[in-house]
C-alpha cells in the first residue's frame, strides 16, 4: 500500500477545500492508498488520521505578518517554517499531496529541493491574483507570489486543479498540463414533497460573501421586490463570515442570520426556499479569481435542489456551470432595476429538478476519484 501525505495549511473539518477533500479521501482508501493529513492550525483538531505540525506562517498583527511575509515570499525561512519542514521531512511517505492555499506554496517550493519524494499539487484557488489580489493585506504579495507560485507548481509531478478556466489559465501562463478535478458526490438526497408558502419569498446563501457591495445591493433588491409584490420575506444566511456581521444590522428585518450549521442540516434548510443566492465579484481585481475557481457552496446548493440565483459577469465559472445545466437565472447587473427584474424572472422560472442531478453527474461523480487516484499514482 502506498503511502500519502496530504499537507494543507487549514484545518480538516473546516472551509470549502476540506470539504472536497474529505469528499475524495474514503474511495481513495478503498483502492489501496494509505492518507496521512498533515495540517497548519492553533490548536489540535480531533479528525482520525490528521495530525497538526505547527502554526499557520501567516496571519496574525499587521505589521508582524507584513514582515513575516516579505521572508517567506522572498524565499527566506524562518525558524518557525524550518521547523515546519523538518517535521515533515520526518514523515515517510510516497508522495507529498499538497494544497497551494497560501503556506502550500511555499511548503511545496522547498520539498521539492529538499527531497525526491514526488509531489503532487492541488490548487482551488489561484492564490497570487485570485487570492492575494483581492486581498488588502496582501496584495502588495502578489507579484512577489506569482514567480514562487510559478517555481512550486513546475516543480510537482502531477497537479489537479479546480476548474476548466484554471486548467487553461495555468496551461496559457507556465505552459503546464494539469487535471480537473472536484468534489465527488456520490448521490443527491431526496426530500419529502413540500409546498412553500405564497405569501412569503425565502432565499437561501452559505459560506462566504466575496464582496459586500454586490450582496448589498442583493439585499436591497431583494426588499424592493418583496414589497412591491406584498410579500414577507427573508434571506437565510448560513456560515456568514463575521467580518461581514456589518451586513445583517443593515438588514435586520431581512437577513436570518445562522453562524453554523452541518453541511446535511443546511441543504435540509436551504431545500425549504424558493431560490438560493450566489455570486462572484465584478471587479477587475476578481478576473482571474471568478474565472478559475469554483465555489464549494456551489456543491451544497445542487444538493437542496433549488434554482441559483448567480449574481456574476458572465465570464465567471458560477455562470458557466449554472448556463451549461440550466440551474437558474445570470444576472450581471449592478443596479437595482436590473436586479428587481431579474428577481422576478427567477420567482416565475420553472428550473427542470434534474439539471441538478445532470449537473452532480457529469462533474461530481465517481471520476473524481479515479482521476486523483490516477494522478497520484503516476507521482510515484
């Protein structure tokens, strides 16, 4: 049995690439692959068979992680990120799987001249200008990033990303092949029929929201249409990051606010609304960040089976995946007139409930599998 050792720099029970993950890991078991996680966080988290090697590099106060990362970008190690490698040098295995989110960089660009044990490079998101870029602290990073992301990811043997847009983009700008990659779900669950209440409009949204502006403007659209057409209504957020708590006391009349939830009790919740919310951001510091990666909430929104409202430019990945499996309504408008209508549309779309089981079965079945285990096995 061949032995890998996937290393992320977040936590195993925690976020969109954990979920995927996690998705991957048992089927791959099962075809003789032994997974040892290794993973960057404060505190131990108790998940049988991941192990915690150390702190996260970055993060923490401003100007103590600004000169932390002026190391690290500039290929300098510090103690703590020595350590960090030499814990992992210590663990004997076949191949090193490596998640390119932030520390993975730079972890997968020194393995690859402190060892021979192939690696193997998963990316989810671009993080020099789909990450960094959009980032106020770090965006001063992402050039610096862009040449070490470069070195990192020619330097693996193998490298499955998330995205179409991702696999092409990586191909145009390094001239590397890669292998598309996504979560696998092996069935969608059935629920019992419900009939919604006319007099009120729910729409549903979990995880993360990439920019505030656009889901303002959402909100108020939302609230506009509702009461020209005498509705109740409300938007069920699910995971809302707390830097974003702002936006619920904008709205408190509207938005129902639940910190956390399983992934199951939130499809369960959001299977009860008349349409779920997504979105990526307009700007042109977003362009290679809607047009490469792909949205985990994505996966639990074709899960509860209802129609996606995608609020997006039409160049994004959301609105080739919604577009390609009729799976809702694209509204690439930054008004309110423009959203009201779209709105309305959506409310009076008729969305065929198996666009969502054509959807999981084209891009989230079993081949996931059996592309990475393939992938991984041509490392060794």
């Amino acid at each position: 049995m061949k032995k890998v050792v996937l290393i992320t720099s977040f936590e195993p029970n925690i976020g969109g690439g954990a979920v995927i993950f996690n998705s991957l890991i048992p089927p791959l078991k099962e075809k003789e692959i032994e997974i040892e996680w290794i993973y960057l966080n404060g505190k131990d988290i108790q998940v049988d068979g991941c192990i915690r090697i150390g702190h996260k590099l970055m993060g923490g106060s401003l100007w103590k992680d600004i000169k932390n990362n002026l190391l690290l970008w500039l290929g300098i190690k510090t103690k703590a990120f020595q350590e960090i490698l030499d814990k992992i040098i210590a663990i004997k295995a076949d191949v090193y799987w490596i998640e390119a989110h932030n520390e993975g960089v730079l972890i997968a660009r020194e393995l690859a001249q402190m060892t021979d044990t192939p690696i193997h490079f998963t990316v989810h998101d671009d993080v020099p200008y789909g990450v960094f870029a959009r980032s106020r602290r770090y965006r001063w990073l992402s050039g610096i990033a862009q040449k070490r992301f470069a070195q990192a990811i020619r330097s693996a043997s193998g490298v499955d990303v998330i995205s179409e847009g991702m696999r092409d983009y990586y191909q145009k700008i390094f001239g590397i092949d890669s292998t598309v990659i996504h979560r696998y779900l092996p069935s969608l669950p059935k629920f019992a029929p419900a009939s919604l209440d006319v007099n009120t409009l729910t729409v549903g949204h979990i995880g993360t929201v990439y920019s505030l502006a656009e889901f303002r403007l959402f909100c108020q659209a939302l609230q506009e249409y509702a009461k020209a057409k005498g509705l109740n209504v409300k938007l069920i957020t699910i995971g809302l990051a707390r830097e974003y708590i702002t936006i619920i006391e904008e709205f408190p009349q509207l938005i129902q606010d639940i910190p956390q939830l399983t992934e199951s009790k939130a499809i369960e919740q959001l299977s009860s609304c008349n349409f779920v919310y997504a979105m990526y951001p307009f700007s042109r510091s977003a362009k290679v960040f809607r047009q490469t990666s792909l949205a985990t909430k994505i996966t639990t929104y074709i899960q509860a089976q209802k129609p996606i409202f995608a609020h997006t430019p039409s160049d994004s990945t959301l609105a080739t995946l919604v577009n390609n499996y009729q799976m809702g309504l694209i509204c690439d408008r930054l008004n309110l007139s423009g959203l009201i209508e779209a709105i309305e549309q959506l409310c009076h779309q008729e969305v065929n409930p198996q666009s969502f089981e054509s959807a999981r079965a084209a891009l989230f079945g079993y081949d996931n599998v059996t592309k990475l285990e393939k992938c991984l096995k041509q490392s060794l």
